[in-house]
C-alpha cells in the first residue's frame, strides 16, 4: 500500500514520450519593478503567478506541470504556502517535495520551482 498526499500533490506522475521543460526556481519577485513582495502570502502568489506566465510563453498551462519543488524558510509558513499553492491545481497534482531551507536569494521566504511537459 502507497501513503496518500497530505495536500494538493500527487505522490507520482509520469509522462512518456513528452518534451519536459525544467523551471528554474522562482522567487516572489515582481517582474516590473524587480522587487522581492512582502510577506510570505504575496511571495507565494507571486512566484505561482511568475510560473504561470513562463508556462504560458511555453504555450503551456498549470495542468502541464508535472513536479514542484517549495523551498520555505520557516516550517510554520507550511500551511499559509500551501493554501495559496492549491489554488493553482487541479487533480490530478503535480508531485510536490517541500523543503525547509536555512535561507533564500534575496532573503526570500519561498521559493518554488517546476517541471513541465508539452
């Protein structure tokens, strides 16, 4: 028997015969003004919203990706980046691993990073 998720992620996805498109990590980072946002809410939503937009230049979108990985800086922040990240998924998730980091670039508190197919 297989554990189930604890969230919004699938425990595997594969995809054969797909090209794969690897997204580097993204920070909280607004990509007109080149600042980090406030807060761990408004970083979270705002590197989803960064990976949203490099998915769709591919002429991808959400459901492309197949596996995330969420670099936080603080445990407790689990829940509130969680809550923010479902709301860009549908079943079936992507894998997810989150890690908890000592630090980030730029003194972010979230960073998150995909892999996505065509």
């Amino acid at each position: 028997m297989i554990p189930k998720a604890i969230g919004p992620y699938s425990i595997s996805r594969c995809v054969e015969g797909k090209k794969i498109y690897f997204i580097s990590g993204q920070l909280g980072i607004d990509p007109n003004t080149g600042q980090l946002e406030d807060g761990v809410e408004n970083q979270t939503r705002k590197a989803m919203e960064n990976i949203k937009a490099i998915v769709e230049d591919l002429g991808l979108g959400m459901n492309n990706i197949a596996k995330t990985t969420i670099f936080i800086v603080n445990s407790e922040d689990f829940a509130k980046v969680n809550e923010i990240y479902s709301k860009y998924f549908q079943e079936p998730y992507p894998a997810r691993t989150t890690v908890i980091v000592k630090a980030l670039p730029k003194n972010a508190l979230v960073e998150i990073e995909s892999i996505a197919y065509l």
